[in-house]
C-alpha cells in the first residue's frame, strides 16, 4: 500500500512532578557523583512517580492530551497499542487498563513488550493494522514505571532510568503527510545482557528471588553500549533508505535518549549534526518505552518540529530490539 498511509495527528507526554536530582544518590546510599553520571551519560536528573502514580495514570493523561491535539474522542479509537517494560500488573495488559481509564469502548487494546523500541514497533504495528483495513484511528502510547523494576542498591542501573508516558493518535494520512519509512529488527541471542531473571513465569517470583534481588533489571552495561551503537546506527541506515533520503535530509533526529554518548555516535554515523538531534536524556534519564514519544512531544511543542518537517526516530532497547521510522509532519 502506498506510503504515507498514516500520520501522527497529535502528540501527548506526562512526566511524574518528582524530580530526582543527580546529587540525591549519596542520600541513598549509592556510591556514586554527579560528576560520574554526567560524564558516563549525560544526565542530570530524571522524574521518578509516586506510589499513586502508575503507568495507567500517567498514560491517559499523555493519550488525552494526543487526542485533544488530533480531535478525536476515545469513542473513535479503533485501536490501542501499548508499548511497556514495566506494566502496571503481568495479567491483564496495562493497555486495557487505559482503554477503561479512557472509555475508548469500541477500541481493541494490548501491549508490545520490545523494551525501548516498543513505541516505535508500536507505530508500526498500528500503521500494518490500519493499512490492512482493521483500524481507522489508533492510539499508540510508550510508558514506563522503571523505578519499580530497578534496584535502587545497583548504581549500575540505578542512575540511568526514570518515569513518564507519552502518546500519540495515528490517522489516515493526508496532504503528503505521515510515516514514509519503518524498520524493525531483534535479536533474542543477546536477551541475557538486559533483563530480568525472575518474577516471569521461567523462574516465579519468590523468598529466593527477593533475597538475591533477581527481579530487578541486570545490565552488561558496557555490552549493551557497543550494541546500542551499532544497532541504532543500522536502524537509521535502513529508514532513510526507505524514504529515499540521506541525513542530510532530515531536519531533525529523535534518538532513543539512553546515553548522550551512544546519541553522538548515532547521529555521527547517520551524518546528522548535533543541532539537528533532539535531547532530554539530560532531563529524564533513560525513560525506555516512553523515551521516543516523550522527546517528539518536547520538540513538537518548543517548535523544533513544524508543518513539513521531516524527522528520524530510532531507538534500541532489551532483547535485543532495535526500530526506525521517517516521518513527515
Ligand atoms: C552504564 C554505563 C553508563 C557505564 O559507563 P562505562 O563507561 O561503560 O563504565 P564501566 O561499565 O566501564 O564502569 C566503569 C567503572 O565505573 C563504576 N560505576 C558503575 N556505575 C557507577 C556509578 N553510578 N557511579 C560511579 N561509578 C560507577 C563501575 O563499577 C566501574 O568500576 P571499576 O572500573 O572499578 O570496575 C554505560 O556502559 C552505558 O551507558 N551503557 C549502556 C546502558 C544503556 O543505555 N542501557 C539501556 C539500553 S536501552
């Protein structure tokens, strides 16, 4: 089917109010500086919920505000699809949580689990189901309680993850308008370099994971950088070849924001100057699923991103998985 299909016709983000601050670690009991995190990744503070907080309340809040943009009430959704590495609970899906939350009563609803890449396969699920015929208005939304799934005694991980949500409302494309190229890839030989060993249904949750702590996120931590590397470097290779288009065309870049550096190496290999990369890493930590989203939003609404801009997703995350999209606004 002929491309663009569909278009992000508005763009929502919540971020918690809490802000955690670099420096509070010490406070915590982590061995670690500011000076350290801000040298290794970029950043300076990320939010972090509150226990009344969940990936429901801040995804509606995100998925009202995308829909207020793109004038579509939840009673015209066809579609939700949630991309998530810290759902709400295990059983059901966190996406018809929010399709209750919402009331988008004729919508179907269910999750995407591809860690940080899920909002991007998120996009792409839900331009194949439109394009196929099964939708006509989706929402897609990326959201992460990460805080609940990190070990706040590991400053390996502790100080890279933070909380939000972001949306976005996808309809038929018009006036040239939309997603002109995708891309998705993963690889499942490398799922031991970021994950969870415990609190799935391989190793239940139990006293023998609770004392040894297995059900929070582990990390190769230097692994999962050269592969992060690589991976979104290739994911931005395959879009723009896609579309037809080099670097050079691309007004802005939207990078997964994990790590300042594994974004400067990305957007080098895609010869893309940093003025012309979006980044918040600084300001949110690496908030996977939510990650994308999030920074379009932020650059949609300081004007970084306007009418005819032609912009570049890429992210990369556990599994391995790794996306792109181009898409035109
Ligand atoms: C995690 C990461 C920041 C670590 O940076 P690095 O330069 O690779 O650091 P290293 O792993 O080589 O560790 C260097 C030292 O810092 C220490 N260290 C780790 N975390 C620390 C922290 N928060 N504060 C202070 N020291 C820390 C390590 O213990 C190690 O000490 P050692 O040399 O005595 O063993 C980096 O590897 C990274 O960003 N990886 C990708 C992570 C990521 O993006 N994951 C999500 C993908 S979607």
């Amino acid at each position: 089917m002929k491309r663009p299909f569909a278009y992000l016709a508005g763009v929502g983000r919540c971020a918690p109010e809490r802000i955690l601050h670099n420096s509070e670690f010490a406070a915590l009991g982590l061995e670690t500086s500011d000076e350290w995190i801000v040298q290794r990744t970029g950043i300076r503070e990320r939010h972090i919920a509150g226990p009344s907080e969940t990936n429901t309340s801040m995804s509606a809040a995100a998925s009202r505000v995308a829909m207020e943009r793109a004038g579509v009430h939840a009673g015209e959704l066809d579609l939700i699809v949630l991309g998530t590495a810290s759902p709400d609970h295990l059983l059901p899906s966190t996406a018809v949580e929010i399709q209750a939350e919402l009331g988008a009563s004729r919508a179907a609803a269910f999750d995407i689990s591809a860690a940080c890449s899920s909002w991007l396969y998120g996009l792409i699920v839900a331009e194949g189901l439109m394009m196929s015929g099964n939708a006509e208005t989706a929402l897609v939304v990326g959201t992460e309680k990460l805080s609940a799934i990190v070990d706040w005694r590991d400053r390996s991980t502790a100080v890279l993850f933070g909380d939000g949500s972001g949306a976005a409302v996808l309809k038929r494309s018009k006036h040239g308008k939309g997603i002109l190229s995708t891309y998705f890839r993963s690889d499942g030989n490398l799922a031991q370099l970021l994950h969870r060993r415990a609190g799935g249904a391989a190793q239940p949750f139990d006293a023998a994971a609770l004392a040894d702590r297995s059900f929070y996120i582990e990390m190769e931590g230097r692994e999962v950088f050269k592969h992060a590397v690589r991976s979104m470097a290739d994911a931005c290779d395959r879009a723009l070849d896609g579309a037809k288009l080099t670097g050079a065309d691309i007004d802005l870049l939207i990078p997964h924001q994990a790590n300042i550096r594994i974004i400067e190496a990305t957007a080098k290999h895609a010869g893309i100057p940093m003025e012309k990369v979006f980044v918040n890493v600084d300001r949110y930590g690496n908030t996977s699923s939510a990650s994308v989203p999030m920074a379009l939003e932020e650059a949609m609404a300081s004007g970084r991103v306007t009418d005819g801009s032609t912009v570049l997703l890429v992210a990369f995350g556990a599994g391995f998985t790794w996306a792109s999209l181009v898409v035109r606004f």
